[in-house]
C-alpha cells in the first residue's frame, strides 16, 4: 500500500478506489452534496414509484359514484409519472455528477473487473456476509459486494425502467412525441407492448428486492462495520471506527 | 404493355366483332344514346385500366374477407365494381381449377409491376411449405411468384402481418408472416383479426386515389388507423381513470359500464381504430359491447398469457405464474433471508461478546 | 376396374383424370380430382382439405376459458359457432350453469350466423354455379321487373332499377376488366336461366352483398364485432342495464331496438328476396337432380338451439337432433357425444400419424399428429402434385364416422331428420316447396335439394331469431337481467381433472368440441367439423364421405369447364379451414 498524498496521522487499513490509498484522518469526505441529496430524492422517488406502480398493475377496488367524481386511478398515474420524470431528471443529473464529482461518484456506473484486489474484496465482503470472516474490510466508498449489487440491479434495472417506462409512456404521448421518438424502438424488441408492460413490472420487482438488501446491508454496516454508513450518506462523511491495519 | 380491352375480353370468349358492335349499339341505345355514341363507346372500351388486385389466401380463416365486404363506405360492392379490379379471390371469383391460375399468369404478364398483391393469411413452411398447397404446389412458392410482379403487397390481419393464430405456439405449421418472406416489396400491414372493415377499404381506396401507399408506422401499419391505443378514445376511460373497473363479469360495473381493466381489457396496449372508427358502420366494439380486448390487432396476442390476465403470464413448472407472484415470492424470499441473516448476525455477535 | 365400397358407391378411377384445385368460392383450400368415363360421367371422386394450421395442437397447455377465441379462429366464415361450441364443451366439462338470458343471447347469436352464412352461401359463392352474369347483359328490364313482381313484392323491381343496374353492369363489362367475374364459364351450356332471371339474380347478388352487412350488427350489439364477436364461458360478455345510469356500456333500449329492427329486416330480406329466388332459380334446374351422394341414406345432425339454458337433450333443441342409416327414414337414433364406440376419427386415407391406424379414436382420446406423404401411385412430386393416390394418405382432413358409417351433416340432412321425425315446422315448408316446384319428395336428395333446405332453413331461422328476441325482452320484464355465472370463473374452484364436450349445429352441420382439462390447463382439445364430416376423405374400410359420394354419376356437359363439379360442391357449402382447422 502507497503512502498517503499528505502527511499526518496515517488512519491504517482503509482501502480507497485507486491504488487502495491509505488515508491519515479518522474522517473522510465522502460524498458529496448533490450524490446525497440524489440519493434521498431518488429513494423517495422510487418508493413512490413501487407503490403507485403496483396499483397500477393491481388497481384498488372500483369506487362507487359518477366517473366524473372521481379521478383516482388518474392521480396513482400521474404520481407515478411525476415521480418518474424526477427518477429520470435525477439519474441525468447524477450521471452528470458521475463525470465531474470525485471518484466515489462514479461507483455505482461501473465495477473495475480487471483488478484482482477488487475482486478479493468481492470474495472478502461475501465471506463476511457468510460469517465466515470475522470483519469486513474498510472502505472509503462502496465496498466491492456493495458497489456489484447497486451496479446490477440499482443502475441497469433504473436505466431500464427508465427506458421501458418511458417506451410506455410515448403510447399515451402519441407517436409523434419525443418520449417516442427516443424510446420507440423499444418496440422494435418487443413489438407488443403488452410484454413491456410485463418488463417493466418484473423490473420494480428487482429494484424493490434491492432495496430491501440495500437497506438491511446499510443498517447492518452501520451497526457492524468498521465504518460509518447512513450518517454517511446524510453528512457526506465517513468515520472509521479503528485504527487497526487489517 | 398490352391492356386487355373489353373487345378483346368478348373476342376471347369466342363472341364475333359484329355481335361485339351490335352490343355497343344495343349498350348505347338502352343508354338513350345515338349511333354516334356507338361508335365513340366502342373506341373508349380501351379505357385506362383500374388498378388490378389480386388477392391469395394462404393459411387464415377468410375473416379478412368476410370483414372486407362488410365494409359500409364504401360498399364492398362499389369497390369491386368501380374503384379496384378484383381478378384473383378464391373466396369469390367465378373461375376455378386452371381457368382460375390462368389469370394469375396473365395478370402477371399483363400488368408487371402494376397490380397489388393483397394477402389474406400467411405461407407455412414447415413439411416443405405443403400445410397449405395450392395448385398442388406450396402456397408460399405461388406467393413469392405473384409477389415478383407486384407493385405493392398489402397483408391483410393478424395472420398476414405477425402471423395469428396459426403461429400462435408451438408453431406447428411454421406459419410465417408475409414481410418474412418477401423482402423486396412495399409491405402495408393492416393488423387486427380481423382488421375493420372500414380501416381495410380506407387502406384500398387511399391507394387508389392518392397513388401511393399512406405514411406508415415503425411496424409497417397506416399511421391514420393504427397510431393510437383506442384505450386513449375508449368510451369507458374515464372509468379507468376514475378508478371504476368491472371486478366480475355482469356485476354493477359490468352494468354501469365502468372499465375493463381488470378483466383483463388489453386496450392499453393494443394499436387499433376499434374505440374511434368502431365496428360494422360504428355500431358497437368489444368493450363497448362487454368484453376486453384481446389485443387482436397486436403481434403475438396469442401468446401474452390468458386474456383476463393483466399481464403476460409465464407457466413455469406447470404452474401459471405472473410478474406479480414472481415478484412477491422473490421479495418474500428475499425479506425471509434478510431477517434469517439479521437474526444470525445478534446471534453470532452476542456468542462473539460472550467469547470475549 | 371397379370397385365397391361398403357404403354402396361403384368407384373405377379408370377414365380421364380431371382435376379442380384451386376450388374456389368455397373457404379455404381444398383440391378435387374425378375420373370421368367416355360419356364424361363422373366414376370415381377424391376430394382432398389441402391447408392445415394446427389449432389442436395449439390449444394443449393453455387456459380452457381462451379456447373459444382460438377455436373461433378456426373459420370466420361460421364465425362464431366454434366459440359457442368451445364455452358449451368447457362448461360441459367444469359443469358451469349459464343464466336463462345468456342462452338466449346465445340462440340469437348463433341464428344470426345461420341467416348470414346461408344468405351469402346462397348469393355469393354458389349463385354463379346457375347463375349466368354475362346474360343478364341481354336481358330485357321491363321483362326482368315483370318477373320479379310476379314471384315477390320486394320493392326494389321497377323496369328502370333493373335498366340502372344493367347499364351499371354493361359498364363494368366493358372496362375490359372482369373482376372476380374473369373466366368464369360463361355460356356453358349447363346454365339454363333466362337472362331476365340471370339479371334479377344479379341484382340481388349485389343486393345480398349490402344486406348481409346489416344482419351481423346483432353480433356487433351483443358480441362487439362481426367477424369474431366475443363471448364467455358462464355466459356471454354484454351486461343489461334498462334503467340505470351508465346504461351506455351495456344492452340498453335502443340497442334492443336496434336488434329488433334488424330482425324484421332479416325476415323481409329471406321472404321476399331469398326464398322467391331460389324457388325461380330451382324452377329452371329441376331436372338436374344429380349429387345426392349420401343424403338418401346417412345423415347426421346433433341439434342446436336449446329452448332452456343448460339442457341439451333432444327435446329442449329447437334443431333436429339424430342419424339416420340405410335411408331407413322411419328410424332416427340418437347420438351419445360421450360413447367411445360411436364418433370415432380415422386417419388411415389423412396426413396424420396414429399408433395403429385401422383403428378409429373417439375425440376425448384423439391425437393430431401431422404427417404428410403422397401414395405410391401419386403422379408428380411431393411439392407439385399432378394427381393423388387416393389408395394411400391424401388429404389433410381426417375421417370421422358414425358407428363406422360415414354420414352427411348440414341443412339438408337437418331438414331430413326434422322431416323424419314429423316436425311440422321442417316438414311443411319442404313439402310445400317440393308442391311448388312440383318434384316429387325424392328430388330432395340432390345437389339442388341442399340448396333448398339452406334456404328453408334460413326462413326457419329468422322467425327464430324474431322469438329469441321477444323470449330475451320477456325476460327483461320479468325482471331478470343475468347474463353471465361466475361462480365457477376462478380456476381454483375447478377439479383436478375434467372433461367435457360441447355442440352446435354450425350453417354447415353438426359441429362438435371435446376437451380434457387437468390442472386449470387443456389437456386435450379436439374438433369434429361439419366439413370434416362431409369432405372426409375414406376409411379403413374404404366408405367414402359425402362429397366424393355427392360427385358421383354426375354428366359433365365439358370436363374442360367442370361447371357441375363445383355446382355439387359448393351446395355443401364446404369449409376447409373448419375441416382440417
Ligand atoms: C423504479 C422505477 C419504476 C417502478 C418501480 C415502476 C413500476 C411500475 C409498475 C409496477 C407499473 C405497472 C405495470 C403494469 O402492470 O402494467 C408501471 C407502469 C408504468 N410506468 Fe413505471 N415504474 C418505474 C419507473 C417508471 C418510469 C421512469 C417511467 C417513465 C415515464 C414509468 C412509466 C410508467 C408507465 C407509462 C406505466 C404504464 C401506466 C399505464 O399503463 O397506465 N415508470 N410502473
Ligand atoms: C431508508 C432507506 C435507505 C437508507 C438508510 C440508505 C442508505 C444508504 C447508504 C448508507 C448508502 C451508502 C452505502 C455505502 O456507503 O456503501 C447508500 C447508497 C446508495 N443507496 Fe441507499 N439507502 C436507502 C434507500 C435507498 C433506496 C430505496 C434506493 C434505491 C432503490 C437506494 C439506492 C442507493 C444507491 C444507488 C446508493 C449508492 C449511491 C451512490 O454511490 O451514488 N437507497 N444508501
Ligand atoms: N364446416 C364448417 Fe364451419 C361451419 N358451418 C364450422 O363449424 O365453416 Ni367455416
Ligand atoms: S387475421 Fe384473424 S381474422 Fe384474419 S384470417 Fe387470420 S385468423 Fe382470420
Ligand atoms: S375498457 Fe380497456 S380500453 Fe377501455 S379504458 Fe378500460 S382498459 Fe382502457
Ligand atoms: S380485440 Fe381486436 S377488435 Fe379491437 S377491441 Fe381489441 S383490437
Ligand atoms: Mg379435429
């Protein structure tokens, strides 16, 4: 392991993306505002978009009374397509801070295959999980499992829910709109629509079963860890809990 | 090019000139019209062709041409009489056996490049193309033939355009959609099993008067009917968006005609002029009429799961599933490992605890 | 050299080789070749369903509350009755109860397909076989208008009508461009009318076209669409709504209404037009009597149109019901959809592969397997036939039979049945026909006495639909507004396995589903088809069918122009989509 870039206390044991760099204080700044907010926006987008989705897909019970007295499954719609346009608005933006935010930033768009360390860290935090190592390594960003479960089923199935969402969404627009002009050949694949649908919804699946790991992983961390993790994600900063090398 | 003229038409049928000229008279004077009219008609008899359609039936269930001719502007019959001319139908044309291939060639011959190959139905091609023979040779040979010469191929429903119910899985025949196997021609599809008779003659006439082809979509349909879910014109949307939806066939909502969503209405996915240009001269269409669409008008609708399901059903392990128990169970599986794991991991830390 | 099948036909394919495919103005495929004599007289007929699609093989795994729109699929000609008979055999088998108004609903459906397949049955694929089209070019109007005011007081048969009509016609033949009229066999001397009959037909030729529109918007009502109106197992799928709001999405008043209307058309439109034209066409055809193949003496037909909802025993169909052998008209027996020993299928003369082919299968056990090959004495190759072998495989349609026996199904065999039985409402319209015409009761097995029964038949069906109609607005009176049971709609509530059946009378005879469901799924979806009855190719035993049975001994005045080929043909009205589906 190189040297930390400045003097000071070396705080041992923490790996950082490149180069796995050792860092010197107790506290790193991790990420940054807009990767913050993104993720509480986009949380909150996505649990509206899961339930009003669902409904959706299974609606509520008829209601009684005058169709034109009632606008209720036209609101679940139109909750789930403005929670929709933030998801999508928001994945732009954070796409966007991908390429200019730090290097922890860019975590979630891809996983470094090619190194070796990585992948024992994949194999590591795995055997924690298992109990079969007594402690997890410490991070300065993702751990390794961390970053494959949110690069798999967080930012490919968001893309795709993005795209197919959209895909569906240009057939209410009409043909001559622009969600149809760039998600249209959605249904060159799949040319009855029908089976978007069905994409579409197995997809919340995928992204509600993440969330559900994702959430008992960032508790468990919090309590288990060598690190802090949901305070990280409201400060930005990230608090090691000891010192040791390994 | 040679254009058969009426003269020539009577000539080969063995009737003499002179009976030829007696009949533009006798034609003339029925008409109240003078000798001179006669004369003039018996020229004009080499009139400019209309265009010529020859329409092949492959494997289908003639619903296209029952549909077609239910058609009520305009009348099947003025289409026929006056604005197209039907040369070749097997459902209806007057010759048979060799007589009836006879015009195939001739229209081939005759009018290279300038007639319209309608098709009704699809071509197998399994078992050498002979689930569907024609002439004691495989319906896909004569259509690739017909299509050499044609000007443009319109394919008629479902079965012509992505193949129906006879493509339906497993596939047996190997029923294949006509722009599956022709390749070098304008394909117009028009969708639906069967399409609406007005959707079917507008296509017809549209070609005839404009001459040209309409503007079509990413799938090859005429923009002008199939750019549209009807469920966006649909009669019963704003029970849909009300939130008022049948629950069971001939309950309260069923009567007050609230949406069909849940019985599996398939109108939101399902491209068709059914909810706006509706059927048999606007009188009713499925929904309006009770029952879901099955999203006929749709490739592969027969294969998205049941038709009172709302979404493409799988059957896995002979047990029918949809995204929703899939998903349910997968979450149930997945909150089930995440308490097991929770409840190993205060296990596991309060033995560590003690061991310290 | 001749031989004799069991069922009484002298059969030497010796002769000249004639040969029709494509048969047209028929539905769908089908080839058939005939030797004739030295006299041109027809010795021996093969008749052959040349298309395929695989809709039972289709159906197996799939939910039985689809089928009907599957098997409706299977022809959009009879469309309708093979959804009607696929919810009857689910309800058969799951033993759902449908309410009174949707068997109603039902019997108007279905007599609503009755009138329509016959009314252009009649005009547009088999009229031209008497019918001459260039004739009526010759004809003279005023005498035409004589004619048709003298046989019937529809409206439209002023001299000047039929002058328009002609000019209109004149027009269209001299374009040069004949249309579907192209090669017909114009002049043949086996046309017999006069032209000023030719051009009434003609007339109402086009008359027909723009009428039988108009019928199927009861299918529209009731249904959503014509072709391939909907329907629903436990019911049918239009609610009625007569007084309360939102009344626009179900059967309202004005729909009823609407129904209504259509239905005195209907009976005006076969009274006036339809019955009146036969009768003048027959008139002039009544010493062709040729074609009755099996009519005289096997003859099949399961009854239809049940009275009660749910009872489907002879005396609750409002359609004749039983067989007929040996011509013995004195004794009609009755068929059991459920016995393995009495409707079997073979495939010995089809393209199908069975374990042991001498033997027959009922449909509950049926098994399509395709499986295509020429006989030895085939001429050409397999991929263009010149002649078939008729001794080998040769068709893609199977052969059911009756305890062994082949059997004609459709109008006719209907009309025999009912006359058998003494049914006076078959009986009476036939022997006044058969007075009018002044043919003896015999004359009624032919080519000619086929087309009669279809037309006496529709005239029976459309006072029919006139009672259904008022039974449904009784009802409504009464208070009972069901249209559908869905008790049993949740495939939890089925058992493990099931079969069933289910049956109509379609436009072209008896029609028969049978279905083995097992785990919510299809297990077996099999189809007897009033064609495949009739265009069945042989048996083991060597039995023909009743098309081949019907060509047989039939003059033909030119083996170039087979105009009477098509002629017997077409008065079955063949199928063959339905046949092989
Ligand atoms: C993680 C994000 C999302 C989830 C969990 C989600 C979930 C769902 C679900 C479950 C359905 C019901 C599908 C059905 O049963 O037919 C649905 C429908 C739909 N979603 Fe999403 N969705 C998401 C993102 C999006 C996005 C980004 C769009 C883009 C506009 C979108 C647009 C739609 C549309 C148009 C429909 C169909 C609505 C209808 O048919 O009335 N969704 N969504
Ligand atoms: C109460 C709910 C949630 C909590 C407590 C939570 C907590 C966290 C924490 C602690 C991190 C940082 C993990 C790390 O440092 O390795 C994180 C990252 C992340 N979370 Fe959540 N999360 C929640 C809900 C969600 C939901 C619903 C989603 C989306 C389905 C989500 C998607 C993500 C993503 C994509 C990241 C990576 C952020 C990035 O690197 O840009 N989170 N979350
Ligand atoms: N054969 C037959 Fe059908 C009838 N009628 C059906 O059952 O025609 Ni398409
Ligand atoms: S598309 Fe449908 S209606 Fe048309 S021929 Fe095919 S099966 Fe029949
Ligand atoms: S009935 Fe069908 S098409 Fe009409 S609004 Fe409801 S879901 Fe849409
Ligand atoms: S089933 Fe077909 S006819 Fe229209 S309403 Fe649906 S597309
Ligand atoms: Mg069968």
């Amino acid at each position: 392991m190189s040297d930390a870039p400045h003097s000071g206390v070396r705080f041992r044991g923490v790996i950082d993306l490149d180069e796995h760099k050792v860092h010197d204080r107790p506290t790193i700044y991790v990420y940054e505002a807009p990767v913050r907010a993104w993720h509480w926006t986009n949380a909150l987008a996505i649990t509206v978009l899961a339930v009003t989705g669902y409904f959706i897909g299974s609606p509520p019970p008829a209601l009684a009374g005058e169709a034109s007295a009632h606008f209720l499954f036209g609101y679940i719609r139109f909750i789930h397509f403005a929670a929709a346009y933030i998801l999508a608005v928001g994945f732009l933006v954070r796409i966007y801070w991908g390429f200019v935010g730090n290097s922890h930033s860019r975590q979630i768009f891809y996983l470094p295959v090619w190194e070796r360390t990585w992948w024992a860290g994949v194999v590591h935090e795995a055997l924690w999980y298992l109990f079969l190592r007594k402690e997890p390594k410490k991070y300065v960003g993702h751990n390794p499992l961390a970053q494959t479960a949110m690069f798999f089923m967080f930012t490919l199935f968001t893309l795709f829910m993005i795209i197919t969402g959209f895909a569906l969404y240009s057939e209410g627009a009409g043909i001559d709109s622009w969600q149809a002009k760039l998600f249209g050949w959605v249904f060159n694949l799949f040319p009855n629509s029908m089976t978007v649908h069905t994409l579409h919804h197995y997809g919340m699946w995928v992204i509600i079963i993440f969330a559900m790991l994702h959430i008992y992983a960032a508790i468990r961390e919090d309590i288990m860890s060598r690190q802090t993790m949901i305070s990280t994600m409201i400060s930005g900063e990230r608090q090691f809990r000891d010192d040791r090398e390994d | 090019m040679a254009i058969e003229t009426f003269y020539d038409v009577i000539r080969r049928q063995g009737i003499s000139r002179r009976s030829f000229v007696k009949f533009c008279n006798l034609t003339a004077a029925s008409l109240g019209l003078g000798p001179l009219a006669a004369t003039q008609m018996a020229e004009a008899l080499e009139t400019k062709p209309r265009t010529p359609v020859i329409w092949m039936h492959g494997l289908e269930c003639t619903c296209c041409s029952e549909s077609f001719i239910r058609s009520a502007h305009p009348l099947a019959k003025d289409i026929i009489l006056s604005m197209l001319s039907l040369d070749y139908d097997d459902t209806i044309m007057a010759a048979a056996g060799h007589q009836a291939e006879a015009i195939l060639e001739e229209t081939k011959a005759k009018y290279k490049g300038q007639y319209i190959l309608a098709v009704e139905g699809n071509p197998p091609l399994n078992e050498d193309g002979m689930f569907c023979i024609d002439g004691g040779k495989p319906f896909v040979e004569k259509l690739k033939w017909m299509a050499e010469d044609a000007s443009a191929i319109i394919a008629w429903g479902a079965c012509a355009s992505w193949g129906c119910v006879q493509a339906a899985k497993p596939n047996p025949t190997q029923a294949t959609p006509i722009d599956k196997v022709i390749k070098n021609k304008p394909i117009i599809k028009v969708p639906g099993c069967p399409p609406i008779a007005e959707v079917m003659t507008g296509v017809v006439t549209y070609i005839t008067t404009f001459g040209r082809l309409p503007e079509l979509d990413r799938h090859g349909r005429p923009k002008m009917f199939y750019s549209l879910r009807f469920h966006d014109k649909c009669n019963r949307r704003p029970h849909f968006d009300a939130g008022q939806y049948v629950e069971e066939w001939d309950d309260e909502g069923a009567r007050k005609g609230y949406c069909l969503y849940k019985m599996g209405c398939k109108g939101p996915t399902t491209y068709n002029a059914c909810s706006t240009v509706r059927w048999n001269n606007g009188v009713s269409f499925p929904i309006q009429s009770g029952h879901g669409c099955i999203g006929c008008s749709e490739d592969g609708f027969w294969d998205q799961g049941s038709f009172y399901d709302r979404l493409t059903g799988i059957n896995a392990f002979g047990v029918e599933l949809n995204a929703d128990r899939i998903g349910a169970t997968a979450a149930g599986v997945a909150g089930a490992a995440v308490v097991v794991h929770a409840a190993a991991t205060v296990v596991k830390r309060l033995t560590s605890k003690t061991d310290a | 050299m001749g031989i004799e099948t069991p069922n009484g036909f002298k059969l030497d394919n010796s002769g000249k080789r004639v040969v029709v495919d494509p048969v047209t103005r028929i539905e769908g495929h089908m080839r058939v070749e005939v030797n004739v004599d030295a006299n041109n007289v027809i010795r021996n007929a093969v008749s052959t369903g040349t298309m395929w699609r695989g809709i039972e093989v289709i159906l197996k795994g799939r939910d039985p509350r689809d089928a009907w729109a599957f098997t409706e699929r299977i022809c959009g000609v009879c469309t309708g009755t093979h959804a009607l008979t696929s919810v009857r055999a689910v309800e058969n088998a799951l033993d759902i109860k449908i309410p009174e108004n949707a068997n109603t609903i039902r019997n108007i459906m279905q007599l609503t397909l009755q009138v329509h397949d016959h009314v252009v049955h009649f005009y547009h694929l088999h009229a031209l076989d008497w019918v001459d089209v260039v004739s009526a070019l010759s004809a003279d109007p005023k005498a035409t208008s004589a004619l048709a005011q003298s046989i019937s007081d529809w409206p439209l048969s002023s001299p000047g009508y039929f002058r328009d009509l002609q000019g209109r016609l004149k027009k269209f033949v001299e374009s040069g461009q004949l249309g579907p009229f192209k090669n017909g066999y114009w002049g043949h001397a086996a046309y017999k009318l006069p032209p000023e009959a030719n051009l009434m037909a003609v007339a109402h030729y086009l008359e027909a076209l723009d009428f039988q529109k108009e019928m199927v918007k009861i299918h529209t009502i009731y249904g959503g669409k014509n072709p391939h109106p909907n329907w629903l197992v436990g019911g049918v799928p239009c609610a009625i709504n007569i007084d309360g709001t939102g009344a626009v999405g179900a059967v309202n008043m004005e729909r009823l209404n609407y129904v209504s209307s259509i239905i005195d058309q209907m009976i005006t439109f076969t009274e006036q037009v339809y019955l009146p034209d036969l009768q003048a066409i027959g008139s002039f055809y009544k010493d062709w009597l040729y074609g009755g193949g099996l009519s005289s003496t096997s003859v099949m037909s399961y009854g239809d149109i049940p009275e009660h909802a749910n009872d489907y025993s002879p005396s609750s169909l409002k359609m004749p019901h039983g067989v007929i052998l040996n011509g013995n008209l004195k004794e009609v027996l009755p068929i059991d959809h459920k016995d393995p020993a009495q409707i079997q299928e073979f495939v010995t003369h089809s393209w199908y592969k069975y374990p042991d082919e001498t033997k027959g299968l009922h449909p509950w056990d049926g098994v399509t397997e395709p499986h295509y090959e020429l006989g030895p004495k085939a001429k050409g190759t397999r991929t263009n036939i010149e002649a078939l072998d008729e001794e080998a495989k040769y068709s893609w349609i199977k052969s059911p039979r009756w305890k062994g026996n082949a059997v004609e199904v459709g109008p006719l065999a209907r009309y025999i049945i009912g006359y058998a039985q003494g049914k006076p409402e078959f009986k009476e319209p036939a022997d006044k026909l058969l007075t009018d015409l002044g043919v003896p009761l015999t004359a009624l097995f032919s080519t000619l006495g086929r087309t009669a029964a279809r037309a006496l038949e529709c005239q029976w069906a459309v006072h029919q639909l006139r009672y259904f109609q008022d039974k449904l607005m009784a009802s409504l009176k009464a208070g009972d507004l069901a249209t559908a049971n869905t008790d049993k709609w949740s495939p939890d509530k089925w058992p493990a396995e099931a079969k069933g059946f289910g049956f109509t009378e379609a436009p072209r005879g008896a029609l028969g589903h049978w279905i083995k469901v097992k785990a919510g799924k299809i297990d077996n979806y099999q189809c007897i088809v009033p064609t495949t009855w009739n265009g069945s190719p042989r048996d083991p035993k060597g039995n023909i069918g009743a098309f081949e049975a019907a060509l047989m001994d039939t003059p033909l005045a030119d083996p170039e122009k087979p105009l009477e080929i098509l002629r017997t043909l077409h008065s079955f009205d063949p199928c063959l989509a339905c046949s092989t589906h």
